[in-house]
C-alpha cells in the first residue's frame, strides 16, 4: 500500500482486517471459482453513456461517511436502489466497507437481486481477493484508488477486474494521480472532489482536473454534489457522468433527485487551460 495520509491509511487498516476472517471463511482459490461462474458483467460504460445527450448518474446507497457520519438508515438498500434505477440513474453504486461507511456484502447481493443496471462495488480495494468477490456478488464495476495503490497492485487489480469481465472506476485526485491513471489505459477515470487524507471538498479542484482528460476515457465527477448547480458545474467542466450519495439519500425524495441530475446536459471536456487556443 502506498502511503497517502492518516484517513485513508486508517481506513485500509480496517478493510485489512476484516478481510481476513472472509478468507478465512471462503479460500481464495473458491471466490475465484465463484467469480468465474458468475453471470456476465453488464457493460456500465454503454449505460454510462446512455444516448449521449445528458449526464450519466451513478446513485450511491451510502448509510454513513468518515466525514458526515450517519446519513440515512437504509433498512432496505434494494429498495432504495430500485427507486434510482426506476427514476433513471445508469448504475449502482454500493458501499460495502464496514466500518466507516456501514456497508455489506449483503447489501450488494440485495441491490444486485433488485435491478437491472450496472452496480459498483465501492469499497477500498487493495487485494486480488477483493476482486474477485465483487464479481462473485454480481458486481459489474470495482473501485480503484489510485491514492491507495502503488503502480505494480493497481495494474494488476486493473487487469483481473478486465480479466473477470468487469470494468474499473480508477478514482484520483491530482494531476499525478490522473497521469497514472491515463498511464494505465484506465477507460473510466473518476475525479474526486474528496481529498481523503484529510476529507476536505474542492469541487473547483475537482473540475479543473476533469478538464485535463483526454478524449477516450469516461470522465465522472464524485464527491461535492449538493444540488443540480453541481452537476451543472461538473458537466461543464467536462464530466460524462457524476457519482452521488449524500445528496440522493438525504434528500427526501430520491426519485426526484435522480430525475433532475439525469436531465442536465453533457457537454463535452473542454481542453485543459494551456492548450486552449
């Protein structure tokens, strides 16, 4: 593990640990074969895209954060995640790390029974194992921290995800992060507005690093969406697609939530300053 800075680190020591017990529990050699058997990964760039007018959606059933702390119950996270997908979002977003974010492997195996859109595993992923079991769950995507990961284990967690037919959300945070990430042939790269070493939220910071990806990968804006204003902000900065939870399960009506960031119109990145004429 690369060291990124107290939260972060804290956070993986956790995930660590309580990975253990799950191998423990089921071999790595039988998750293997589990993710094997499983049915075939949707394509969630295809839905991501969608007709390629408006900004693709992935709605996070999110019950807690290392920042905010409890959000919302979710006693039923199907049930949340099928008001998303019945009101338009592309994919699914799961949390399923424990201790900061009160998420389960069993919340993934409900939403994935539930609906018929993309679902990402979001979690820290930092072991092959970890892969494998997203897929084994039914997971389509995995999350890929760039900051959580040196160059050898984030393209090799890169290429099994590819290997077991999933695709990757390589996640940055500074221009460093984003060259790995374009050195990686990552085909969805996420900008997160977060810094998780420390938990503060730049959404400028964010947009401007948006702005520097180049045509080929989808661009998705995480983190700092409060209002339509915000995905606004992140489609104009280039954006394909944003990533939402605090704003969906705290807004009492997630339906419409879902429905008003989905109308906002993509617009294309535009080039980083410097290469602007």
């Amino acid at each position: 593990m690369t060291t990124t800075g107290t939260v972060l680190d804290d956070i993986i020591v956790g995930v660590r640990e309580d990975l253990a017990p799950r191998r423990a529990a089921v071999p790595e050699s039988e998750i293997a074969r589990r993710a094997h058997a499983a049915a075939p990964a949707l394509d969630a760039r295809a839905h991501l895209v969608g007709d390629g007018t408006t900004m693709g959606l992935i709605a996070e059933v999110k019950r807690s954060s290392p920042s905010k702390g409890t959000l919302a119950e979710i006693p039923e996270p199907a049930r949340l995640a099928e008001v998303y997908a019945r009101s338009g979002a592309s994919a699914i977003s799961v949390l399923t790390e424990q201790r900061r974010f009160r998420g389960t492997l069993a919340d993934l195996d409900a939403v994935r029974e539930r609906v018929d859109v993309p679902v990402l595993r979001k979690d820290f992923v930092v072991e092959p194992y970890q892969v494998l079991e997203a897929r084994a769950h039914g997971a389509d995507l995995v999350l890929l921290i760039v900051a959580a990961l040196d160059d050898a284990r984030l393209r090799d967690l890169h290429a099994l995800s590819a290997e077991l037919g999933m695709q990757a959300l390589v996640e940055t945070h500074t221009p460093a992060e984003l060259e790995r990430a374009l050195a990686l042939g990552a085909d969805l790269i996420g900008v997160n507005a977060r810094n998780l070493k420390d938990l503060t939220v730049d959404l400028a910071r964010a947009t401007d690093l948006l702005g520097r990806i180049p045509a080929g990968p989808l661009a998705i804006g995480e983190s700092a969406v409060a209002s339509v204003d915000d995905v606004e902000a992140y489609a104009a900065a280039g954006a394909d697609a944003v990533l939402v939870g605090e704003a969906l399960v705290t807004s009492g009506d997630p339906a419409d939530a879902v429905a008003s960031y989905r109308r906002v119109a993509r617009r294309g990145r535009p080039l980083p300053e410097g290469d602007r004429a």
